[in-house]
C-alpha cells in the first residue's frame, strides 16, 4: 500500500507542497546508508502488533462499510468488505498456500508468524516478544536492498502483474533462527501509517513471493499506540486501494445521484487569502460519475466521482471517494452538504490537507432538439446544451456542413493543433436514446468531418457527445473525419454512440466509424463500418476511432465491416482503432467479423485490434486488457510490416525518435486469419519487442 497525493482540496492548492513533502521523505530514505529502518524505529522505538488483527474486528466494521459502499454501493458493501478482510488473514501460507491456490484464487497470510505477538524496533535492534511472554533481542546489519517474487506474476482485476517489489534486507548480528532477516518495504507509520515485511531463517527462501516456504505471507504491522485517526487513514488506504475503477456501478450512480453530487461546482476560495483572488477553480460531476476540473480555464483533473451518506439518512453528512484517472490513485474525504443564506447547496470537503467548500450552480438550460432543423440550428450556439426528443432523418441535407470546426488557437506554433472555443462545440448532446439517419457529408474543410466536425471541453466545463445512434452515413474527409465526430479533443466524452446499418467513411488520416481522432476518453460504443484510407500515406483507420492521443477507449465493439487502404506507405490499422497514441488503457473491447485489406507496398502497423499500442512512460504501460478479436481477416501486401493478430507492434514516440512505446496485454483472446506480410508477423502482435507482458489465448492462422 502507499499514500496517495490530495487530489480533493482543488487538486492544486495543496499539490505542490504536498509533493514537495513526499520527494523529500523519499529522496531522505533513499540516501539513508541504514535503509528505512531509523524511519521505522523512530527516536525512541517503536513496538509493532499485527495490523489486521487490529483494523478486522467488529468495531471498525462500520468503516470498512463505508468506503467500500462509496464505491461499488452500501447494499453490496457487507459483502465486499467481508471478500476482501478475507483475502490478507488467511492462515496459509507457505507450500499449503502454493497448494490450495493450485487451480485459482488466493489469499494472503498478514499475520505475525513464528510465535511472534510483537516487534519493538529501537536503534538497530528489534526486540520480538512472543505469544508465550518469553522476549529475545537480536542486532542488525543493513545489507542493501533485494528483491522479493522477481519473476513472479499475477492476475489481478483482468490484469497480469508482476508481484517483484524492492525491499530492505536486515541481517542478525548472532544466530536468531526464524529472525536471521528482516525485509522491509518503504512503508513507514509517517507514509503509510503501518509496515508490511517479512522475517526468517534463509535469505533466499525469502525472497520466493508465491513460492517456498514463505510463499503467500507478507506481514503488516502497526504502532501498538495508534490514535483513531491513524487506524481509519490506514482502513481507507486499504480499502480504496483495492476497489475496481473501471466502471460505475448502477447503485454507486444511483447513490451519487440521491445525495446531490451531480452538476457544476465552485470553489469558495475566500478563505485562502488574496493569494486566490484571481482563481477561477470549477469541478463538473456528470450522472455517470464522471468529473472534471479547471483552474482559469485549464483542466487540472479528470476523475470518477463516489459517495455514501455515512451519517443519519439525510442529514447530509458522508464519505467522498475521487479517483484520478490520470494518476490512478484514489482518495477520500468526509463531507457535509449543506445550503447557505442565500439558498445555494455548498459541498464542504475535509482532508488532511485542510477544508474546502464548494458551491452548486444552477443547472445549464437544456434545449430540446426535436427536427433536423432544430439540429442544424445548433451551429448557432455552440455552447449550449441539447438533448433529443425525437428520431430525426437527415436525408434531406445533400451535403451537411459538421457542427463545430476546428480553427487553431493561435497562430503560435504551440497552439497549431489546439481548437479554438469559439468554434468548436463545447456544449452538451445527449442523443437520450434516440437514431440520427441518412448523414451525408462532404467537407472540403482540411480537418473534422463527421456530424460534428470539432469538439472541446473549456473552462466553463466539460464537453460531451453521446447517448443516441447513427444509421446509415455517408461522411468523407480528408484529416480526423468520423461518424459522429471528426476531432474529440480534450474536456469532450464521447460515449454510448451506436453506428449501425450501412455507412461508409473516407479520409487520408484519422478516418474512425464514431470518431475521427479523439484526444479523451471514448466508451461503451459500436460500430458497423466500412472505411476507407485514401492514397499513399493513408493512415490511422478504425471502426471505432481512427486514432487518440493520451486517451483511453473503453467497452467498445467493432462489430462488422472492413478498413481498406491501398496506397503505399500506408500505416496503422485496427478493427477498434488504428492508432492508439500514449492510450493508457484499451479494456473490454471486442472485434468481429471485419476485415483489414492493406494492399500497397511501404506499408506497417495492422492488428486485428489495434494498429500499435503504447504509452511513452516505461514505468506505466498501456494495458490492453479483456479484449477479444473473434473472426477478423487481415489482408496485406508482402511487403506490410509489424501484422498482428490483435496488436501490430509498440511505435517510436515520433518520427525518428529513438523513444519506443511499451504495452502489456492480459486475459485477451484471438481467432481469425491473417494472409500476406513482411517482416514481423504472428498470431497476436506482430513484433513484440515493446509488450512488456502477452497473455492472450488462441491467435490468427497465418496463411
């Protein structure tokens, strides 16, 4: 476990002395020629009781409840609570662990063992005082630090990782039996607000993760003398920590919903001094859970939203949960809700970072679109926010020009590639369940064709596109050119969009069948398309999204169709998408029945799934997980590089860049055929010289 950074006081008020801190204390423990163990030990020394025998016991049990009932809802919470207490105080470990969790599953042994009841660490001694009463003292040398489960993996949350993480390692001065060693993590009660690590007689058995005699036995422990606060810090921290992020569920939505969390917020800085005067600081709380923040115009977080009214029912007092989708990390704090004089509902946070307040503003005015008129009419105000009411055909529109264009900022070349406000959409349209039909178009614009050509989130809020179908569309291009959006650019969700019947894309670059290029996060859409990349150089093409930047695509399907390029030099292909840019994360999404025809010479980068993959941070790669590619034909040309059954290969960061993309794929599968190609080829990533990790069942035939 580690302590996460606020990202709850406005995420920049206390972030840069906060991280501050941290690099401090870890830059202090790095430097330490003793390793954590004076951190540990403290002035005075420090005596140490086993942390779940304290925190998993009936009194806490309330507040176990209560952020894990944030999170996936209170109703399922008891249960939860209860699986995951369960799965760090089992009382196997060792070869009988290795045994029981043979065909699946697993818990781990948190206990003190080997008669141990406590550990008193003072100076460079530890003393272990024993369940019998008797006591032994043992000096220590420092020898450096080790690794424990090198080589080791598990599957967690879809995901294969790897259990290898660094430790201390002490060593007895005289013999101490099953205390010869200590291995200690970098958790300390300053950080952390308890220890995990392990002790015994052979240095090497030690350091077997999920295997030997230790295998499955990690001890956590915790000052015998912590106050309340410190214990519900250490509770939250493991709670959080441990939940699953990746989608709301229908109870947590619902609770967020009842206790008022969904709108617009502003923060009340008046307390802060005149030092935020000038701070224009906003969150945005949509009723998927979804959140987002600016400072002055410039979005600081993008985040998932969670609440329990832990208190008296309706007394407005709870628990919020925020989880950084940036950062990958969550955090809590206790609320209150309550309305001041002038009859505004105000969201009071505490953390121990401080207090914030924010205050609700009034809900946007909702137009209803209910004719093809009044869809058009939406080039008129792009800042509004419209909802359907009626199935509208588009069939006498011969050619529609795209709600939105993208301009660039500035003339400046930083801003070349940034849309302006004022001509992008930057409102809300929700489809509410509805079909759009018969979209044609033709632009001659250089960027951004598709029912709207340009999309951003701003300063006033988030962006957003989705909830409704699109039959039969005819849309061609040249740069970013999609079904129901050319350019998705930051502060703009696109989600829930259906592209169904017979449709038809053409463009040079970023050609997708629901969004051209998209630079935020895409989910829970699918696509029956046929696309075309036109010309030498054509690149980037998938049903779902020709490519993204930084973004991530969720729960999407390509369901049937084909993505034919046939000019040389063409690269990045994939039934979901064709170039996938720094994506952290590409989950849960499925391609069927589509085939990928790459038939001009020069060419690279096909997969049944994606083109490539990757993000340019090797201590995070893009994770590819729970995706299935079933009954997808890749057709190239002998001379098409990098064809792989779900994955091309990783792509250097830009064009003669030495900086290589890194990827890891779990529980994925493969079927289908692959005929052609040139160097690089196999039934699931074609070169795979930048996967960190391949765990995908079946793959491609190559013929």
């Amino acid at each position: 476990m580690k302590k996460f950074v606020s990202i709850l006081l406005a995420v920049l008020l206390c972030a840069v002395s906060a991280l501050g801190v941290i690099a401090e204390e870890q830059e202090e423990t790095a430097s330490n020629p003793y390793g954590v163990f004076p951190a540990i030990a403290g002035e005075n020394g420090t005596t140490y009781v086993s942390l779940f025998d304290t925190i998993v016991t009936e009194e806490w049990s309330p507040l176990w409840v209560d952020y894990i009932g944030a999170v996936i809802g209170e109703d399922a919470a008891p249960v939860m609570a209860a699986a995951l207490q369960g799965s760090v105080t089992s009382n196997l470990h060792g070869e009988d662990a290795v045994a029981a969790f043979t065909d699946g599953g697993y818990a781990f042994d948190c206990h003190f063992i080997n008669g141990a009841q406590s550990l008193t660490f003072k100076d460079d001694t530890v003393t272990i005082l024993k369940t019998d009463g008797t006591r032994e003292t043992h000096t220590y040398e420092y020898l450096g630090q080790y690794s424990i489960g090198e080589g080791e993996t598990m599957l967690y949350q879809g995901m294969e990782i790897s259990m290898a993480f660094p430790v201390d390692v002490y060593r007895s001065t005289d013999e101490a039996g099953e205390f010869n060693y200590f291995m200690m993590r970098e958790d300390t009660m300053d950080t952390t607000w308890h220890l995990e690590f392990r002790y015994g007689r052979d240095l090497e058995e030690l350091q077997g993760y999920l295997v030997g005699p230790y295998a499955y036995w990690l001890a956590a422990g915790i000052d015998e003398s912590a106050d309340e606060d410190t214990i519900r810090k250490v509770i939250a921290l493991f709670c959080l920590e441990n939940m699953d992020y990746s989608a709301h569920t229908e109870a947590a939505l619902a609770q967020l919903s009842e206790l008022g969390f969904v709108g617009s917020w502003k923060a009340d800085l008046t307390p802060f001094g005149e030092t935020y005067a000038a701070v224009d600081l906003t969150m945005t709380i949509d009723e998927n859970g979804h959140g987002t923040s600016f400072m002055n115009g410039t979005q600081t977080a993008d985040f998932e939203a969670y609440a329990v009214d832990s208190g008296e029912k309706g007394d407005g007092i709870g628990l919020y949960v925020a989880y950084s989708n940036t950062e990958y990390e969550a955090e809590s704090a206790p609320y209150v809700m309550s309305v001041n004089e002038a009859g505004q509902t105000v969201l009071t946070l505490t953390a121990e970072d401080g207090t914030i307040s924010w205050v609700k503003l009034e809900a946007p005015n909702v137009i209803e679109i209910a004719t093809a008129e009044d869809l058009d009419a939406i080039r008129n105000d792009l800042t509004g926010n419209y909802v359907l009411v009626a199935d509208i055909d588009l069939s006498g529109y011969e050619n529609w020009e795209p709600i939105g264009a993208f301009q660039s900022l500035s003339d400046a070349p930083e801003d070349a590639e940034i849309p302006h406000p004022d001509y992008a959409f930057t409102g809300t349209f929700n489809g509410n369940g509805h079909t759009i039909s018969n979209l044609t178009v033709n632009s001659n614009a250089p960027i951004g064709a598709g029912l709207f050509g340009c999309a951003s989130g701003t300063e006033r809020g988030e962006a957003y596109i989705g909830n409704f179908t699109l039959e039969n569309v005819n849309v061609s291009g040249y740069y970013l050119v999609g079904g129901a959006v050319g350019l998705q650019f930051m502060g703009c969700k696109v989600s829930d969009i259906t592209l169904a019947g017979e449709n038809k894309l053409t463009g040079m670059q970023g050609i997708g069948g629901i969004v051209g290029t998209g630079f935020d996060l895409i989910s829970n859409c699918s696509a029956t398309a046929d696309i075309t990349a036109m010309g030498d150089d054509g690149a980037c093409a998938g049903l779902i999204a020709g490519g993204t930047t930084m973004s991530s695509i969720e729960n999407c399907q390509a369901i049937s169709g084909s993505i034919t390029a046939e000019g040389n030099a063409t690269w990045a292909f994939g039934a979901i998408c064709g170039a996938p840019w720094g994506a952290p994360e590409i989950r849960n999404c499925t391609a069927t029945d589509t085939v990928i025809r790459v038939t001009g010479s020069g060419n690279r980068l096909v997969g049944g799934l994606l083109g490539f993959a990757g993000t340019y941070d090797p201590e995070n790669p893009a994770h590819i997980v729970g995706c299935k590619v079933e009954n997808v034909t890749l057709e190239v040309s002998d001379s098409t590089d990098s064809v792989g059954g779900l994955v091309g290969a990783g792509k250097e960061m830009m064009e003669g860049s030495d900086v290589m993309s890194s990827f890891a794929i779990s529980d994925c599968s493969v079927s289908g055929i692959i005929t052609g190609g040139g160097e690089y080829v196999d039934a699931v990533v074609g070169d795979p010289s930048c996967a960190v990790t391949i765990a995908c069942e079946g793959g491609m035939t190559i013929e």
